[in-house]
C-alpha cells in the first residue's frame, strides 16, 4: 500500500482525542507525526499520519465547501426548519460533556424536564472547577483522578482522560477565544480568563 501524501497548507480531516476535526496542516514533526491549527479555531494540535483521512483540500476550498447555510444554522433555527446536521456518535458525546444539561431522546429532541434534582456539574465544567482549585496547568489524566475523588464526575468510560481531551479541544475549537480551556503544552490544559469569571 502506497504512503498517504500529506501535503503542509492543506486541510485534512484528523483524529484528535477520539473525534475527527477539520485541521490544516502547518508542518511536520518527521516520523509520520504533524502539527497544525483545528480549523477554524486555529487551536494547536498534534497527530500521526495514521489519524488523518481524506485527501486535503485547500483553506479556500475547505471555505467554499463549507456553505453559508451550513456556517448560519444555528441550533433555533435548525429546530425552526426541522433540519439538524448529521452528527457522529463521538460529536454527540463531546456535545453532551459541553452542555451538560442537555437532555435528548432517541431523536435528538428535547426530553421533557422532570422534577428539578440537584445536579453534578458534567465533566468539562467539573474540569474547570478542578483546574481553578489548582491554580496551574494539569493534563486529563490528574483532572479526572482529581474529578473522581471530588466526587465531581462520575463515568463508566474505558478512557475517561481521552474523553475529557477530546471535550476541552472540542470547546477550543468551537468556542476560541471564548472557550474556558487553553492549552499551555502538550496535553496541559489552564483556565482562560472566561473559565475564571465563570467560576
């Protein structure tokens, strides 16, 4: 099987904790390893030649594809026309760890609410929490053990540290300068200054 050419300047579709995102490739790390920016965010990322797929495409190509009607449609509007974008199972489950509130049937539609219980907070907000009693960086791995012991978060996840990854640099991507998540180095996550104001 032929070597997959990856190409620096285009934008591929890569695996980065679990769930694939739209990154340009900014350079290589040598060894079949990259680094680039999840699109559009400009989030820092690293990954191997093995978690990439597709082709690649051009920043301005990647654009076009992407229409105005697929940038503007919000989740109202979404349930105004009836019309929501496929999702994949691991965009639903980064989804339901950033609004942890969320309450979906089989549909994707709003549960009806029930009697209000008192909640634990979801796993990026306990994240949060974790980190601003810290007071320093710290990778998934401390957060969750920190999580769990707290009482905060409770999962019956194989890999809950990859989950909580995948989650913040969801929120980066998503959120950008908004997000309440920045990476320091690799694998190490501190609060923003929304994380902080939002504690």
């Amino acid at each position: 099987m032929a070597k997959k050419q990856i190409q620096i300047g285009l934008v591929y579709s890569a695996k980065v904790g679990g769930t694939f995102l739209p990154v340009r490739i900014d350079k290589s790390l040598g060894h079949g390893r990259y680094e680039g920016a999840v699109m559009p965010s400009g989030a820092t990322v690293k990954f191997s030649t093995d978690s990439i797929k597709g082709d690649g495409e051009t920043v301005e190509q990647w654009q076009a594809r992407r229409t105005p009607k697929e940038r503007d449609l919000t989740a109202p509007e979404a349930k105004a026309t009836g019309k929501r974008k496929k999702s994949s199972q691991a965009e639903y489950a980064v989804t339901a760890l950033i609004e942890p509130g969320a309450k979906t049937g089989k549909k994707g539609q709003p549960k009806a609410d029930k009697p209000a219980k008192e909640r634990k907070p979801g796993g990026l907000d306990a994240a949060a929490q974790v980190l601003a009693e810290a007071g320093e960086p710290m990778n998934t791995a401390d957060m969750v053990a920190r999580m769990l012991e707290k009482g905060l978060w409770k999962t019956g996840g194989k890999t809950p540290a990859a989950t909580i990854y995948a989650a913040i640099i969801r929120e980066i991507a998503v959120k950008g300068s908004e997000s309440r998540f920045r990476k320091t180095e690799r694998g190490h996550f501190e609060l923003t200054a929304a994380g902080k104001e939002a504690k």
